[in-house]
C-alpha cells in the first residue's frame, strides 16, 4: 500500500515546480508594457507583420535572464505566427526547402546557403529570426559572418531579425564600421534588480495561488506565516547579503530552492530559519577553500590583479603583475621579495587552482608570461580571504583595505 503525500510534501513539489519553470518564473512580465519581454516581442512582432528586417541587442550580466525572455518571445511567436516565422538550425532549413547540406562547405558556400535562404524564406513570406548568443564572439576578427547577414538582409526579398545576445555591455562598439552601419543599433539592457525588485520576485514566486490544488487552510496559513517572514529584519538582510553577492535572477532561483528544501516538514511550513540557512549554504563556495590555503606569495599576486582592475587596466599578464609586485615592495619596503622563477611558479598555481584564468584564446602560442589573464574571484571574497588567513601579513591587509574605500 502506497503512503499518502502530506500536504506540506506536496507544497514543496509546487515550489519546486515553479522554480525551475522560467515561464512562471518570467510570466508576470508580460504584464506589463515595460518590460524587455514586451518589447522585443512588439519588435519581433512587427517586424513579421510587416516584412521588414529589423536587429537588437540584448545586453545584461550572465544569469539576468536574457535568454528566458527571448524563448517566451519566440514560444508565443510560434503560437500566433505559426506558418509565419522559422527559428531552426542549418540542416532543417535544407530538409525543409530541399536543399543540400553538408559539413564539407566552405565559408563562401556557408555565406552563400544563408543568402539563399533569406532569399526563400522571404519569396515564401516568412521571416526567419537569427538567433546570436555569446553576440561579442561573433564581433572578433573580421566580422565577415555578421557583414553578409545584415548585408544579405538590406536586400527586399529578404525577411529576417537578428536577435544579439551578450553579457558586454559594449558589444556593439566592437563592431567594424562597415558592419555598424547596417546594424539597427537598437539594445535592451538587462539591469541589476533592486532590493523592491528582488522582494516583489521572490513573492511572485513563493505566495502559493488559491489553485495551486492543495487545501484552503493550508494555503491561507502558508501565506499567512510567508508574509510574516517577508516583514522580519533578519530576511531583508539575508536579501542584502544575496544581492551583494549576486544579483542575478538565477542566483535567486538557487537561493529560494535551497529554502524551499530547508523547509521544516514537520511544522509543514516556511520558517527565517530555512533562509538563513540557505543562504549560510551558498556562501560556502570550493573557490573560500582554495583561498584558505594560498602562500603568501600567491596573495600577493591576486591583490596586483585586482589592483590592476580596479585601475581599469583592461589587459595586464604576469609580466604586468610583476611591475606591479615590485611597485609595492619599493613603496612599502617590506620584506616579502621572492625571486621571478618563484614568483612564475605561485602564478601558475594559481592558473591550475582556478582562481585565474587566461582573458581569451588567441594567444595560445605565446609564452605564459605574455598572455593576458583575469582575476576568477570577487573583491568580496577576497578581502574575506585575507582576513581570514592568519599568517597575512598586516601590510597587505592594509593595502587591499586602503585600495577598495579609497
């Protein structure tokens, strides 16, 4: 015999549920007329309805939700222009228009298939939507990808929206001149929420509906007890302390996940406690690990990174943290000096820790010590590092304290 789900049980599953639905989890966007969803989607819309070509930048932080938004513009496109709009790969597109396909082509017989099926797709009156994530790849090196499709898209037989997707915010100043003047130069941003925008999210999504199929009472002192706790300090710092950290959308979806499956289950409801736990949770990440353990050579190299950084430098490499290195021991005459070789080796480490990383490929046949390289880790965790370790020195506490409240 099969045991009965309890009702706190079966609220934990609706929870859940909606947490990992980015359609509910974005669904009180369309609302609202404001919003990045509905106005890419009256971009999109009008540009089908009106056969015209059209292009548009989204352009946010990793995690701010982007690529939710631009999956229920095309859902609800499907449902409303079903035989109007084609967002599908290479090959599809061949079987669908019997053509040929195959991985052999060159780029000029890949820039000529695209042309051709603007071509078809508009003789057709269907507007084809081009989607382009990680867009700032798509801008380096000669940018003749991107020159031919909005080249191909100036002609009026041609029906098509690009849809550029990227986490840089300047994205569309890397683009050669020749391809920015055909480029509609249209973006949408994806901001940081506020703490308002945060809470009124967080309740989008926690507040169980009088539909959710379990019962009345539940459901009124479920609520009842959630409104309680949305009120208490303790929680509004705890949404402080998750912003801080991170901001972005799927960071909170983490965070309410870990207090949903903290939830006592044997008073049935959501307590402070489940939050504050969740939270405590996630502040305890590998890379706090790693830090813990570093010499006091490989802290000296993390701090001339991030003060590297915070002088927006925006390409440095470990030849640029060295002068930098040294810079320091001349202006505080410590005592910590360590040779070039000793200091290659602490930076290498840090490379196979994880804690940096190489900025970008292109340099691969370089020697080490000219590519450029980034910091993997906040300026949060590491001051939390420094203070934590406790054979740092006084100096380099003070430095990296002085340096981030200047």
């Amino acid at each position: 015999m099969v045991a009965a789900v309890s009702v706190p049980s079966q609220a934990q599953t609706v929870l859940r549920g909606r947490l990992c639905d980015p359609a509910f989890v974005h669904s009180a966007l369309r609302s609202s007329p404001d919003t990045n969803y509905s106005k890419l989607k009256y971009l999109v819309a009008s540009s089908v309805s009106e056969a015209c070509n059209n292009s548009v930048l989204l352009l946010g932080p990793r995690g701010c939700g982007k690529a939710a938004v631009v999956d229920m513009v095309l859902d609800d496109l499907r449902k409303e222009h079903p035989d109007a709009i084609s967002v599908e790969i290479a090959r599809q597109l061949c079987l669908e228009h019997q053509l040929s396909f195959s991985k052999m082509a060159s780029s000029d017989d890949n820039t000529e298939f695209m042309i051709d099926m603007l071509q078809e797709c508009g003789l057709a009156h269907k507007t084809i939507l081009f989607v382009l994530e990680e867009f700032d790849l798509f801008a380096q090196g000669k940018q003749r990808l991107l020159y031919s499709l909005l080249d191909a898209m100036q002609s009026l037989t041609s029906q098509a929206v690009v849809i550029g997707v990227s986490c840089r915010l300047d994205a569309d100043q890397l683009l050669e001149k020749r391809v920015r003047s055909r480029f509609s130069h249209r973006k949408l941003l994806f901001i940081s929420p506020s703490l308002d925008d945060i809470q009124w999210l967080v309740e989008h999504l926690l507040i169980l509906a009088k539909d959710s199929g379990l019962p009345a009472k539940y459901i009124t002192d479920y609520n009842s007890r959630l409104t309680s706790i949305f009120s208490d300090k303790k929680f509004k710092g705890c949404l402080n302390s998750l912003m801080d950290a991170d901001a972005t959308t799927s960071n909170i979806l983490r965070f309410l996940f870990r207090a949903v499956s903290y939830m006592d289950m044997e008073s049935g409801f959501p307590s402070i406690e489940s939050f504050l736990k969740a939270l405590s949770s996630m502040q305890r990440q590998p890379k706090m690990d790693s830090l813990q353990d570093l010499s006091i050579l490989e802290l000296y190299i993390l701090v001339c990174m991030h003060r590297l950084e915070d002088k927006e430098q925006s390409s440095y490499n470990f030849t640029s943290i060295m002068k930098e290195y040294r810079s320091i021991q001349d202006a505080y005459k410590t005592s910590d000096k360590y040779a070039s070789t000793v200091c290659f080796r602490a930076f290498e480490h840090l490379l196979d820790r994880e804690l940096i990383s190489f900025g970008d490929n292109r340099g691969r046949n370089q020697a080490l010590e000219y590519r450029p390289v980034k910091l993997l880790i906040s300026s949060r965790e590491l001051a939390q590092s420094l203070k934590l370790n406790t054979t740092c020195p006084v100096v380099l506490q003070k430095l990296f304290d002085r340096e981030r409240y200047m």
